[in-house]
C-alpha cells in the first residue's frame, strides 16, 4: 500500500471518522470503497451486504475501468445481483471462514478450489489479476457484509499489509454497522408512524393506502423543492400523521356518507387543533413538524382555509406542502360520498389552485415530479386500479 | 503510555471494535474511560458530555483512589454536576478551543490562566500531578464532550504521545456519537408511540397518562422477570399500543358512561383482534410484540379470556406480563363509571388472581417491584392525586 507508515493510525482514525460522518446508507457504501482503493492503492473494489444466507451484490468501483469504459457499458455488464453463499465463490468461503482471503495470484484461483467467471473480465477487456476479500464484521462478530479489492500494488499480500487491510476494513464495518442499525431503526419508525396513523382513519376507509401515497407524495413535491434530505425525510415521517385529530370527531359526522351541514363542518374542522393538541410539546423534529402539518394543513395560500386563516408564507412551508399532496389524493379516491376523479382532471385542478388554495411554488414542484406521482397510482396492490383512475 | 509501537494500530482499531460493540450510552461512557486509562496507563479518567453551553460530568473513574476511598465516600464526594461552559476552566477551555490541552504540572495550572479546585484532592488525600484534557468531536466536527484523564505516565506529553491520546479520542467520539444519535432516536420513536397511543384513547380519557404509566409498569415487571435488555425495551415500547384496536368501536359503547350489555361487551371485545389487523405482518421487532399484546392482552391464565381463550404458557410472554400492568392500572385509575381503588387493596387483588387471571411468576414479579411501581402514582404531574389513591 502507497502510505508512509508514520501516517498510518493518523489515516486510519481519519477514515474512521469520515466513514463514521455519512449516515446515509448508499452514499456510505460508495464512501467504503472509494476509500478502501485509496487507502490500499488498488485499482477496484466492490461491497457486497450478507442479508440471511444470500449476498448483495452493492458498489462497483474500478478507476482503470471507469476511464477506459463508457459508464452506460459499465453499467450494462455488472448487474446488481445476489447469490447464496457458497464455499466455492471467492466471497462466499470469505463470509463462511470469517477470514480474508488473499488471493495474489489471480490465474491459479482454481487450484484453491474457487470457480471464477472471468466472462466479466473477457466483456470489458479487463484483467483481474489479485483480489483480497475481506470479511466485515458487526460489533458481535457477526459477518455484515464483503470487501473486495482487485488488482493490488506490490507487496500488499505481506502480512503486515494484509493486517492494515483488516484495520481498514474494521473502521468500514464499524461505520456500516451503525448505518445498518439507523436505517433499521428508521425503517420501524415510519412503520409505526404508517400504522398508528391509519388509526385516525380506520373507521372511514378501507385500507392504510391513503396514509402511505399521502406522505409518498409529500415526499416527492419536497424533493423537487429543495435539495435537503432533512426536510424531505421529515415531511415523508412527518405527513402520515396530519389527519391524527380525527379520532375526536364523533361517530356521527367522521361516518356521515352525505355532505356535512355546516354546524357538522365546523365540528370536522377542530381535527386540525386536535391533531396539534395530540403532538404538541414534543422535543424531536420529526413530532415538531408533525405537529405544524396537522395544524396548518387545511390552509389556503390566498387566507381562506383554517383554522387560523393564515396567508401564504405565514403557513409553515411543511404544510402548504402536504395540503397539495392531500388533496391529490382526497380527489383521485373514491369516498362514500363521492367517485374518484380522473388523474388529469385532478392535476389541472391542482394547477388552477396556483395562488389560490395553494403556494405557486409548490404547485411547480408537483408538476415537476407528477409522472412520479401517479406512477403511485398505477401500482397493483393500491386501491384502485388503471381503470379507476383513468 | 505503555504500549509498544507495533500494536498501536490493532489496539486502537480493537478499542473502537469494542467500544462501538456498545450501545447502551450510560454502559459505553464508563467503557469510554475505561479504555482509556487503559490505553494511556493514567491513573484516571473522567468524561462529560456537552449538552448546548454546559458541561455535564457524566463518568468519574481513579484506579488509585478506587483502591484507597471507599465507594461510599467516593460518591459523597464526586457530585454528578453540571457547569456553564467558560474559558476559565479546563475542560471548558477544552471545548472553546477545540484542541487537546496538556497539563504536565497541576502546580502551575494557575500560570496557565486556569481557575481550579484544589477541595476534592484535599477531601480525598489525593494529588491530581497532571491532566490531559481532551475535546470528543462528533461526525461534522462539532464538540459533543470532553475526556480528562489524570496522572498520566512519564513522556506522555511527547508530541507523538498526544497523537495517540487524540486517535483513541476519536475512536470514543465516534462510538460516543453513534450512541448518542441512537438514544435520540429512539426516544423520538417511544415518544411517537406513545402520542399515537393515545389517539385511541382519546375520546374517553382525559389524559394520555393511562398509556404511559401503564408501559413503565410493564417495563418494571419485565425487569424483574428477564435480566435482558431488549426484551424489556420491546415490553416498554410495544405496550403503549395493547389498545390501538379500539379505534374502530363504536362511540355509543366505547363512550358509554354505564356498564356495557352482553352484546356491546362483544363488540367491545374485537379491539383485540382488531388491535392486531392493524399491526399485523410488520418486520420490526417493536411491532411483532405489539401485535401479540394487542391480540392477547385480554387471555387470561386459567383460559378463560378472550379472544381465544389461551392457556397459561399457550399466551405470549409479553400479553401476560401487560395483562398485569393493564388491569392494575385501570383498578387505580377513576372512570366515569367507577371510583379509583385504592392501591393496597388493587395489589391483593393482583395477587388473588394468581394462576385465575395472572401467570403466577408475573405477579411475583409484579410484587417484587410493587414500590417501585406505586411511586409512578405518587408522583406530582400524574393523573391522580396520593388522595386518590389512598
């Protein structure tokens, strides 16, 4: 490996807190081997993600090839695949012995047992001539996932090379690890915030779907808006619940199948400061945020919604973001009362609203991301089918 | 320190195997200093966390004094404190730079523009030589503590020597960080379940007391039952949601102010199925143990609960133990169709139910940790005044 061995630890810890700094899971794997190749010298690296008895097949790297070969043909040849685990693939034996595997030689790969497809190699005039496959291991020992690095300088099969390897990798899967357990720890979140949120509705509709497109769509109207992950994961968490008042609305006006009387109305309408009361007070963004959609969703741009009557910026930008996606969807459903809307009747309402009911700037957003929008429409397995929506 | 050169990179590398194996924060702050006198051969260490612009002093460790004091005196006199962040003293000089600050002789702190307290050395017949005052630097840099350590071995303030202390350091800053961010996260999460919670209870109670009081007592017999800490966090964060399924009752039962007849108790009786539809097929640990709680929190030991009349051990764990913490607090809680009981004569009635309605190790578990318990109904802020409950 190209490094002075003065500098080692101070590399190591460097990479350590670099890795530790990118909490977001596929930037991190990239993070990984990008800097396992500049750490080691070598030429390519690849990440694979154990889930079960099966690995992932997750980032390709190789900067010989990324300046040789065209990124589409690059693409086209290495397919993100996953495969069982296997004594007789280089990486499978490295998952099942929990050891590096070092292999210098790339040519004699079969007298140690492994079968190795060189048709990759052969496709993009490659040659892969040394590999070492590390281990990565969770904080119990467990293996996480593999490291592969191809075509190593000199000398990087010493042993001593082979154990700064091994320190490497150890910082990698430190990193891993935690981004593995956030990820899954966020995964649980917005599950229970699906579930727990379908409550408020449970009565009046006959499945969560309203909930999951709702804050899909919020999410992807945010995301043509600004380029921040925080705010568009927070309205994504945040949205599912606007709706959380409606658990105080009696029986009586919540089921109605006709129109509300006025009195009914402004009964309906408390679910906005219901929904706040509910989430009030809480120290955590995405409650914060949660708490300014259920109060302000039902605001219109132009001043005339509820329930305080706020006008253009004065509502938090969070909710003039979901009262778009809300009434997306309300329209494009189906109610007791009421048949779904055609998709394009609905986005030229949406579009007439400009200024109206809704921010103009959010209404762009909209447009920019519909046909990822109604691709949510379209899926089998959501309430309603082509033909419903056509 | 007193380690040799060519171990360095593996020591450190394990230290922070180890320590990101830690995911309880009070358990990996002790592990932190641990590791760390350890590591340097110091006589001491001590660790606080930063919490906006104070110092909070988490983690006080001495081998000399540990061996001298008794752990009796050692904890009169070492208070858990916090203090503002001045320039002044040490660690906050620590924080304000950003950078190490190395002490080689305590006698001359004075000369170094440092206010310090000579009390607790005098108190305790100790003599604080020199200190290292070291900044934990989260992933973008920003301080979250610091860690000092006391008394360190000859040549430790050598150049390379503060390089390593600055390298083991960030190892502890990147396992501090992890812990940090996962503890804020998962108190989002309790803090989300429990809000949602209470929708379902929103219509007929006043506050969501009920929902919280009743998972800490959970949490409690749990503890008593398993010395294991993920099932007594699933216990705590899965238990809020045992009634989510009564979203669905009618309001004319679920707000009857009056003894429910033979068929409304029916009804009423399909929160527990319910309950489960709705947390049904989710992946995540938290709301698999939800979903039997929901579904079986209503069994009763001897069969003859609902809704399938399982039999003592046929009923999950979780169910029997929130079946206790469930009943116990709706005995002591008012409703608007009965008086609270009072706390004494609720606990007999727990108990004489053993092998009835309760699995009988729940209830020695439940006795077992009954003050502990009674002192979540005696506390200011609860539902209910002692009067109450007297």
């Amino acid at each position: 490996m190209h490094i002075k061995k003065g500098d080692i630890v101070e590399k190591l810890v460097n990479i350590g807190i670099l890795l530790s700094q990118e909490k977001n899971l596929r930037k991190l794997l990239n993070k990984i081997v990008e800097e396992v190749i500049n750490f080691t010298g070598a030429e390519g690296g690849s990440l694979y993600i154990k889930k079960g008895n099966t690995l992932h097949f997750m980032v390709f790297k190789n900067r010989i090839l990324e300046e040789r070969v065209s990124p589409d043909l690059l693409k086209k040849r290495i397919k993100k695949s996953s495969f069982e685990i296997k004594g007789t693939s280089i990486a499978g034996a490295c998952v099942k012995r929990g050891e590096i595997i070092a292999i210098p030689d790339m040519d004699r790969v079969e007298e140690l047992g492994f079968k190795y497809d060189r048709r990759m190699d052969k496709d993009l005039g490659y040659k892969t001539k040394s590999l070492l496959s590390i281990p990565l291991k969770g904080p119990q020992g467990e293996i996480i996932g593999v490291l592969q690095i191809v075509n190593l300088p000199e000398g990087s099969f010493e042993k001593e090379e082979l154990r700064l390897a091994r320190a490497m990798a150890s910082q990698a899967a430190i990193a891993l690890s935690n981004a593995l357990l956030l990820d899954e720890l966020k995964n649980a979140q917005l599950d229970t915030i699906y579930r727990l949120s379908r409550v408020a509705e449970f009565k009046d509709r006959e499945t969560g779907d309203h909930i999951r497109r709702m804050s899909l769509v919020s999410k992807y109207i945010a995301s043509a808006m600004k380029n921040d992950p925080d705010f568009i994961e927070l309205i994504l968490y945040a949205s599912p619940m606007h709706d959380i008042g409606k658990v105080a609305i009696p029986d009586s006006i919540l089921l109605k199948p006709a129109r509300l009387t006025k009195q009914e109305f402004e009964i309906m309408k408390t679910h906005t400061k219901i929904g706040a009361e509910i989430l009030k007070g809480a120290e955590t963004p995405i409650l914060k945020v949660a708490y300014k959609i259920a109060l302000y969703h039902h605001e219109k741009y132009n001043g005339t919604g509820y329930p305080e009557g706020l006008k253009g910026y004065e509502i938090p930008i969070e909710a003039r973001v979901v009262a778009v996606a809300d009434v997306f969807d309300a329209l494009v459903s189906k109610r007791p009362y009421k048949e779904p809307w055609p998709l394009e009747k609905t986005k030229e309402f949406i579009v007439s609203q400009k200024g109206q009911h809704f921010d103009p700037v959010v209404v762009e957003a909209f447009i920019k991301v519909y046909d990822k929008i109604i691709s949510l429409y379209q899926k089998p397995g959501t309430l309603y089918s082509n033909q419903d929506l056509a």
